[in-house]
C-alpha cells in the first residue's frame, strides 16, 4: 500500500478507535466489526462488504506494531507538510487562533473556479495554507517548535559526542497517551462539526468559517477527560533526551531534533527541537573551517638543524618532520587530523611553527652560544644580507 493511501485512510475511525487505542482495543474493536460486517451475516449488502473490506485493511496495518507505527508516523509526517505533493498543508496553519478565517468557497457560492476573474483577485489575499482540503482542517494543532542551547568542549564539537539535554516543557500525557480521554474511553466526533472542527456561519452575502465552539477546532468531543491533564492529552513534564552532536559542529549551530518539541494538543504531532551549539574556545587549538590550527614552539636549533618534533592532535601524538633551514613562523600541514567533514574525510592540522628565545641561559650555554655567533660570522652568514634596509 503507498504513502498516499495511508495518508487518505484513516484505519483507527475505520475501526471505530483513538489514535492512542491499545492493542486490544483495536484487537476487540476488529473482533466485533468482522462479525457484524461479515459477508455471510449480510448477504447481498454491497454497503456492508465494502466496510468489512476497510476494516480488515485497517486491522491488517493496525494489528501488527511495526506497521501501525509506520502508518502513524507516515501520517505524521503529511500532517507537518514534509511529504512531498500531500498538500499545501503547512505547520502553524491549521491553527485557528487568530479568529475567523474567510472562506472563499463561501463567498463564491462554492464554484468560484468558475468564475474566473474575481477568483484570482482573492486568490492570493485570502491564504488558506492550501486546498488540502477537509481531512486536513479537523486536525488537531501541532505542538509549538521548541528551542534550546548547549555548549560543548571544543574537542567534543570537532569530534562529536552525545549530550543530554534536560528540559521541562509540554509532552503527552502518559496517562491517557495524549488523546485526552480518561483510560478506557475515547473521544467521539463532535455533531455540531461532523469532526471537521469547522463551522459556516452566513452573514448576508459573505460566508465565514470559524472553529466549532463546541470542540474548539479539533473536531472531537471528550465525555470523559483524563484526570492528569485535564482532556488536553498534554503535560508538563521535565525529560531528559540525549541527543547526538554530529562531529565538526561549528559555533552557533543549530541542529533540528524532529518531533521532540512541544506535544500537539490531542494526540496531535509534537513540533520540533532545535538546539543552538556553542563551543568553547580552547588553550592549544584553534579553527579555520575544517582545518584545526596549532601554534608550536621550537628552538632556533631545531629550525636550523631539522628534524622531527613531537606535536598534538585531538586524538594522541603525532611527529611531524621540520626540514634543516625551515624559517621561523612556517605552516606545517598535518593531513587529515583537522575536522570531520560532512561528505567524508578530514580537514588537516596545520601547525605553525614558532621560535622560542630562552631568556636564562646558563654560563655555559652562553659561552657555548658566543662561540658559535663567531663561527657562524666566519663561515659568512650575515641575517641582515640581502635586506633593503642593510646600506
Ligand atoms: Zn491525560
Ligand atoms: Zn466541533
């Protein structure tokens, strides 16, 4: 069965269950719908094979936990607009709260592609958030985007790690899993509204469409509400979740955790987290995008003379070779010990290197120092040859 099928089908009002139904009341709810509906009890019933065929569709996918979680969070998905060609229907719009919304429908007698001209003018004015039609007014509001900030040591930042966050915000309740009824009940759809959460009001020659009063927009009506929440399916409670920082994150990233912000009123789809990253800075490396930069010291002598030095990285010790005459303030690379990059691969380490001048010699380093200066003047080097400023 595709997508788009599931999204179109709603198996739990098929079997006549909440969304938040446990396994065996869906198992009872199937078991008392095959009997009555079944072919052999109503012969020549058209009307009744053709419900006994969705209700055994609606079981096939609802029985079976794997598949029932799936339909569930395909139906999810189409509900925040993130499948593709489901419908104009984006997050925040299905909302009623800013007051009455103008139904073109309505207005135009409900033929306005009819009528050409004046369907155009408006339009654009009179943004719907799509013609997803129906199925998608009477859903439930979508819990508000939560956001949250962390800051990580600069070696878990470049290397990843997984942190946990703690937060105290709006989540399902537990005691009723957020449908809002008390355990063992269930909501049942509002008469005023038929479930669509929407009624017409006619006001001469305008049409207006408001969220139904006596559901308030969701389009169901709670006989007996939960005790814990009130009927809102939603409590405030603190939660730990840990979430997984990608390794290379930079400072001041966002990242997006989907459907772990605030719980949806009702069983409806939670919004999303997102978590801004701060990274501290820290005493030996720094960062130029996926490269990680080092500042060395060395001696005169070991610039002079070559060789290998010892040098860290974010993970163990590496050597790295000098060549005999490297000029001080050189950039040695060190490759692939930079940061992770998205597509695979590293950056490098690239390590400067800088001469340390000692500041206490003793005699005999000194002495030792003296002597080779006139060495070194007799075998004709001058630093200052060459230089513009040297006449
Ligand atoms: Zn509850
Ligand atoms: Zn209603």
């Amino acid at each position: 069965m595709s997508q788009r099928e599931w999204i179109e089908k709603d198996f739990y009002k098929d079997l006549g269950v909440s969304s938040s139904a446990s396994a065996d009341e869906i198992k009872k709810a199937y078991r008392k719908l095959a009997r009555d509906l079944h072919p052999d009890a109503n012969p020549g019933d058209a009307a009744a094979e053709e419900r006994f065929k969705a209700v055994s569709e609606a079981n096939a996918v609802l029985s079976d936990a794997a598949k029932r979680k799936e339909y569930d969070e395909t139906r999810r998905l189409f509900a925040s607009g993130g499948v593709p060609g489901g419908g104009g229907f984006q997050p925040g719009s299905g909302g009623f709260s800013g007051g009455s919304t103008f139904d073109l429908g309505d207005l135009f007698g409900g033929g306005a592609a009819g009528d050409g001209g004046l369907g155009d003018l408006f339009g654009g004015m009179f943004n719907r958030g799509g013609g997803a039609g129906g199925a998608t007014r009477s859903r439930p509001r979508r819990g508000a985007d939560v956001e949250t900030e962390t800051t990580l040591d600069f070696r878990d930042a470049v290397l990843g790690v997984t942190v946990p966050l703690r937060m105290t915000s709006p989540a399902p309740c537990t005691t009723c899993h957020g449908s809002g009824a008390e355990p063992g009940t269930s909501p049942r759809v509002c008469p005023r509204c038929n479930g669509s959460g929407i009624i017409s009001r006619n006001q001469g020659a305008f049409g207006f469409s408001e969220p139904c009063d006596d559901c308030r927009g969701s389009g169901s009506i709670i006989d007996n509400p939960c005790r814990d929440c009130h009927g809102s399916g939603v409590q405030n409670r603190t939660r730990t979740i840990t979430v997984r920082v990608p390794a290379g994150v930079k400072d001041g990233s966002k990242i997006r955790l989907a459907g772990q912000g605030e719980a949806g009123l009702r069983g409806a789809p939670s919004g999303d987290l997102f978590v801004t990253v701060h990274v501290r800075s820290d005493k030996v490396f720094g960062r130029e995008g996926d490269d990680l930069t080092l500042m060395l010291p060395v001696s005169y002598g070991e610039l002079v003379l070559g060789g290998t030095v010892s040098v860290p990285t974010l993970e163990g010790r590496v050597g790295l070779k000098v060549p005999p005459g490297t000029a001080d303030g050189r950039v040695m690379r060190v490759r692939g010990r930079g940061v992770a990059k998205r597509g695979g691969g590293s950056g490098d380490l690239l390590v400067t290197l800088k001469v340390a001048i000692p500041q206490n010699l003793d005699d005999k380093a000194t002495e030792a120092l003296r002597a080779y200066l006139q060495a070194e003047e007799a075998s004709g080097f001058d630093p200052r040859e060459g230089w513009a400023g040297a006449r």
